[in-house]
C-alpha cells in the first residue's frame, strides 16, 4: 500500500507530532501529557510500548522504571500489579496503550515498540481495538517492524527502519534501494555528528514516495531549517513551540 493511500498520513499541511505526548513540558509518555497535547490542538502524538510479565502493554519509554519513576525493576520482568504502582515524576501513574486509544478515539499515535516482547502484544492491542488505521509503528529494528507487517497486514503504516533508512541514503547517491514497505522515514536531523535530513535525503524521499518526519526537534530555528528543506513532519518534546512556528507560517494543520 503507497504512502499516499494511508489513512494515517492523511493530513493538512506539517505533521506536527507531540513527541512522548511533549516531555519537555510535562512527565513524558503520561496521560496529562498527551491531554496537554490535544488541547494545543495536536492530531499526533508520538510514545512508546512495553509489555510486562503478565502480557499488559504500557505507555513507557525505558525498558526499566528507575529513570522516571519512583519505582525500580525491569518492566518485562514485572507484573503489571508492580508497574501500576509506579508513578512517573513521583507523580502520574503508566498509562496502558489502550488509555490513550480509548480516551482520544480520532488522535493519531506513532508508537515505538521498544522491545522484541512487547511486538505481539502490540499487534493483538491493534487489532482488537480496531485502531490498525490510525497508528503508524516506527522501531529502531527492522526485525521487529517485518514481524508487525506480517502480523497486522498491509494496512498498517511503518516507517523504514535502520537498513532501510540506510539505503535510502545511499539511494541518494546512486546506489539501488529496492522495495520497502514503509510510508515514511522518520529520522533524526543529524546523528553521530553527521547531518541526516539533507535536501538529497528529503528529495530521494519523496522521489520514492516515502514522507520523512524528522525527530526530536524543539529549537525554532533548526524547524524553520527543516521545514524549508519540505520535511513532512516534525516530531518535538516542546509543542507549543513548533505550534507557534507553524502558525507563523501559515502551515499549522492542528485544531484551532
């Protein structure tokens, strides 16, 4: 299925992602995050997936608790009774994936399965819910992206993942690229001090009708920088600032 044909991707103007629900701003990947999102007028929001022991899917970005919360232990080796108690920020609890599904029915979510575990619980959760349509699954594995394909179908949009972000690159210099499944590209602006997001990359992009949203960004001057190279979509932990970016160019495609 083209990139053009996804339902996930169809949108006015920029995807303006609120990356974490905006974890500059509130405890990242919670419920009153992604609230704070939707009332700037935000249609996306990007998180992140784990699974515990007992099979429940999470909204947590860390395979262990003891970075944001004031919990400890490794999520898979938890049940969810143990994660439930953790509060992130000392404060909000872990939202299940399916909070977030169930309390904003038209918001698009990226999610990033953060673990091979947690792939099968994904697909399942997708399924049942009947929200295979407005999600898209980006993941730093190509192993772990081929087997939701394969579980969840055509219909569900994905990024490229390592290798194929790799040879899109080399695309961009001539080199073959082949087929991919993915929708877009969805890529740091730069990485190991090297730029990624070019004008070349953008174009070979597009050319293979791939968009490219560009993460974490959240300086107003590098969003300008991107959006004149024609990036699709922008994922930030600051959305009231890529808001206002947007807004000053005509190009917010938010609510009011």
């Amino acid at each position: 299925m083209p990139a053009s044909t996804r339902p996930f991707l169809h949108h006015p103007g920029i995807l303006a992602f609120a990356h974490r629900g905006g974890a500059g701003d509130w405890p990242e990947n919670t419920m009153p995050a992604f609230e704070n999102a939707v009332s700037l007028g935000y249609r996306y929001v990007e998180t992140d997936v784990h699974v515990t022991r007992d099979g429940v899917l999470v909204a947590f970005h860390d395979e262990s608790l003891d970075r944001v919360t004031d919990s400890k232990g490794r999520i898979r080796d938890l049940s969810w009774a143990q994660v439930s108690r953790a509060r992130v920020a000392g404060v909000e609890p872990i939202p299940l994936l399916e909070d977030l599904l169930g309390t904003w029915p038209t918001l698009r979510i990226n999610i990033d399965p953060k673990h091979d575990s947690a792939v099968d619980a994904l697909a399942e959760a997708l399924r049942r819910t009947n929200s295979v349509e407005r999600v898209c699954v980006g993941a730093f594995s190509d192993r772990r992206l081929a087997r939701l394909r394969r579980l969840v179908g055509p219909e569900l949009c994905t990024s490229l993942g390592p290798g194929g972000t790799a040879r899109l690159r080399a695309a961009g210099m001539g080199l073959p690229f082949g087929t991919v499944r993915a929708a877009c590209a969805q890529v740091p602006h730069r990485t190991r001090g090297v730029t990624l997001t070019d004008q070349r990359f953008v174009d070979t992009a597009h050319r293979r009708g791939l968009q490219v949203h560009v993460w974490t960004i959240d300086d107003p001057a590098e969003m300008h920088q991107l959006l004149d190279l024609g990036v699709d979509g922008i994922m930030t932990d600051r959305p009231a600032v890529l808001r206002e970016v947007l807004q000053a160019r005509g190009e917010w495609g938010g609510d009011p």
